[in-house]
C-alpha cells in the first residue's frame, strides 16, 4: 500500500473510531430480569457504557428509551418571541433578510437565526425542500458569531506544549499505566513538543476561558428542549430550533479554535461533541455521556490520539444548580513551591487525606468555577491535563467537545451516496437529511447518518467557496 495511502487510511479509521456509536452489544444486565411494568433493563459493554435494551423483544439503546424529551404542544411550539408557528411562517422573510449584505449585529444575528429556524419548520409542515437559504444564512450567522465573540472577554494562559518523552513501542508499554491510572497519569515523563498524530497541529498551545461565550438564552433548556442532554445519534423527537442551537455553538468552537491557533478552518472537524449530565452521587460509567459525577485526571489526546483541540461549554450555574464541580488543570508545579509537611503534619492526616496529598504532591491546581454559557477551550496535549471534582450536589451539564486536525480521505467521500456537495442544493439537501428530516431510523441507520454529518462538517458550515 502507498504511504500516502496508509496515512489516509490510519486517519479514516481514527475518524470512525472516534465519532461513530455502534449498536449496543447483548452483555450480562445488570438487571436480572424485566417485568410487564418495566421491560427495559440496563447493562454494559466491553468499555463499561450503559446501553439498555428490552428484555421481551431483545431491541437495544445508547439512551433510556423511558426518559422521553417531550415535544412541545402546538399551542407552546414558540419557544421565543421569534419563533412562529409552521403553518404562520413567510417564507419570504429569510430572502429578504439575506439581501441585506451588511454586517449582522447581535439582535439581528439572534432575529437572522430564528428566521432560519422558522423557514425550516415551516419547510417540513409542507413537506417541501429546504431552500438553499437556510444554509447560506446559517454561514453568515456562524461568521457573525465569532465576530460577537472576538469582542467579549478572553483569558488566554499561553502554554509550552508537551508530549510523552518515550516513543514508539517504549512508550506504548510504559504509558499504559499512566493512562488507566488517574493517580499515576501525572507522572507520565515528557517532553516538550505537539504529539498531533497524523494531523496538522499548530505548534503553539494555550488554554482559554471565555466567560460569556453564550448568552443566557442561547443555553436555555426552556427556549431549546433537549440541548442539555443532546448527541448527535437522537435527533428525530428534538425540536429543529434545538438542533439547529446545538451545532451553532460547535461551529463557534470550532471557528473559534481555528482562529486562536492559526488554523486553516477546512483542516478542523469536530470528532465528539454530545451534551452531558453529571449528577452528585452516581458513578461514572465511561464516556460519551453516561451520567457520573466526577471526571479522573487525564489528557484528552492519551485518550485518543485523534482528539487535537478541546472544549467545554456550560450550560448551568455552579452555586446555584449545583455545587462543587470544579473544572481542574492539574500542572507541574514550578521550583521551589513544594510544601513538605512535617513528620508530624503527616501523622495527623487519615488514610484518605494521606492518599489525596500525594495525589496532589508537586502539582499546581488551576480550578475554573462552571458558570452558564462560559466555555474553556485548550489544546489537547499532555500540557492540559485535567479532571473534574465530585459534585457535592444537584446536576451539572455540559458540552464537551473534541476536534481533530487529521484528514478525510478522499475515498470516504467517495463512498457516500451524495459526497462532497458542490451545489448549494447539494449543501441544503445534506443538511435536511443528515440532520433535520426529523425521521425513525435504526442504530446501524443513525451511525451512518452521524459519520458522513461529521466528515462533511466543514462543507455544511461554510459556502461553496471556502470548500
């Protein structure tokens, strides 16, 4: 096989890896039997992820099939004061508001939206086509967007990138218990440098905290039902306002990390990004969403060596929601700012208090308190890592989200039904049918749907011309 050909391969195969769900696997319940009052039980496959499934006709589900996202009654579908009604809705509106070329500000990029979400409702209530204007007004409202953000506050701690100072198979070996140990993952040697496995990294890392990245409405789980609790595999009951929210806000991060780290904006695609609930008291059960309240020490890109760029957006209040919670990166601490306690000191500490000082022992903690719609965006090397504290009580959501800078192969598009869109027809058709079509479909169905929506991202996101 050609080089080049086996990079392409690695890279597609990490893109499926990273961002496809397969269906459930039939592992041991953890219920042992269902009732006619409950059919439904749970178990886990092989990564420790819930998945449920019913015990009469054997069907499975990444999510509780009993807890249902209510759509709203006809008489409650304005969910904001722009929004209309299908049957009420003009057309005409979202035509008009495309010929006026000039810059959007924040009230007209909020009334610019709402008329996207408007014409594609009313699309749907009349079974036709979407038009070719809701994607180009939706790429007019993703570049106003950034534009808005550019403006607000940003906290940028530039960083020295690092890397695991072994390579090759040393590294394989003797990272491993680094990585499945949250305890040790802090005394993994390394190096300085950008891993970036088969991507395109820029050389310089950072970490970023965006105190208003959303506004209070654009995170309202009121205005958009199901955005607190959204992944890309459950679309069909959502409202289209709540899906159309979700990926507004993944293309600003994205925007927004092509623009810190000097990137191409075609070279970054989103690999994970699902909306997730913590609550105080359970117990993690992986990733992808499952329910858990604390996240261990770790690297994203150890995680997955896809993962280049990361976030999380918040999406409600610590201190008000909920509290503890705390966003941590754990560092090395500098020189000379090590604390040894006495022998004394230490004889007065439990067994626990013993364990969590030597977890902390030559480490500097940098906590960010969750606020709604603040976001923390950093590059996913050894030189972010991070956990996330217990909660003490209430639920936390949030938005994580990763992004990869290795590349699509060409073949993957070719593969595809209709591949890379070359008409704005072609671009508004993957839109309705990739994400808005609102139609049943099985798990081997959904995860189809979610790998050619995440591999034609940026030809979705964007115009013909920035293709």
């Amino acid at each position: 096989m050609p080089r080049l050909a086996h990079k392409y391969l690695l890279a597609a195969l990490a893109l499926a890896e990273a961002f496809v769900t397969t269906r459930p696997p039939r592992h041991a319940p953890l219920k042992s039997t269902a009732t006619d009052a409950d059919p439904w039980l749970a178990a886990q496959d092989g990564e420790g992820r819930t998945y449920y499934y019913h015990g009469v006709t054997m069907e499975t589900s990444w999510t509780d099939p009993r807890v249902v996202v209510e759509a709203p009654a006809p008489e409650q579908q304005r969910l904001h004061a722009l929004h209309v009604l299908p049957a009420d809705a003009d057309a005409q509106v979202l035509g008009d508001l495309l010929m006026n070329e000039a810059p959007m500000d924040e009230t007209q990029t909020e009334r610019a939206f709402w008329s996207v979400v408007n014409e594609v409702d009313r699309a749907e209530f009349k079974d036709e086509p979407l038009s070719t204007d809701v994607p180009r007004m939706l790429h007019r409202i993703f570049d106003a967007d950034l534009r808005h953000l550019l403006t607000r506050e940003q906290v940028r701690t530039n960083l020295t990138c690092m890397m695991p100072a072994l390579t090759g198979a040393a590294n394989a070996g003797s990272s491993m218990g680094y990585i499945m140990d949250d305890y040790a993952h802090k005394d993994l040697p390394l190096k300085e440098g950008r891993a970036c496995e088969g991507g395109t990294c820029c050389e310089a890392c950072s970490r970023n905290i965006f105190p208003s990245f959303m506004n209070d409405q654009e995170c309202d789980a009121r205005i958009f039902p199901g955005l607190n609790q959204f992944t890309f595999n459950e679309v069909e009951g959502l409202p289209s306002a709540s899906i159309l929210q979700f990926i507004r806000l993944i293309e600003r991060v994205r925007r927004t990390m092509a623009h810190e780290y000097g990137l191409e904006l075609k070279t970054l695609l989103p690999l994970q990004a699902y909306a997730r609930k913590y609550v105080a008291g359970t117990t993690q059960q992986g990733g992808g969403g499952g329910e858990g309240d604390y996240v261990i020490l770790h690297t994203d890109e150890a995680t997955h060596s896809g993962y280049h760029y990361s976030s999380v957006l918040y999406l409600n209040d610590q201190g008000v929601e909920f509290a503890g919670g705390d966003f941590i990166f754990n560092d090395k601490a500098e020189n000379g700012i090590i604390y040894i306690p006495t022998s004394e000191e230490l004889e007065c500490l439990t067994m626990e208090e013993e364990l969590e000082r030597g977890r902390k022992y030559g480490r500097s903690l940098v906590p960010f308190h969750p606020r709604k719609g603040a976001a923390v965006v950093f590059s996913s090397g050894w030189e972010n890592m991070h956990e996330v504290y217990a909660l003490e009580s209430g639920t936390r959501y949030a938005v994580p989200s990763f992004f990869t800078t290795c590349p699509v192969p060409p073949q993957a598009y070719e593969q595809m039904h209709q591949g890379i869109p070359s008409t704005d027809e072609e671009i508004a058709d993957d839109w309705l049918h990739l994400l808005l079509a609102h139609r049943p479909e099985s798990p081997v169905e959904s995860v189809g749907r979610v790998k050619e929506l995440l591999m034609k991202w940026h030809y979705m996101c964007t115009p013909l011309d920035l293709h």
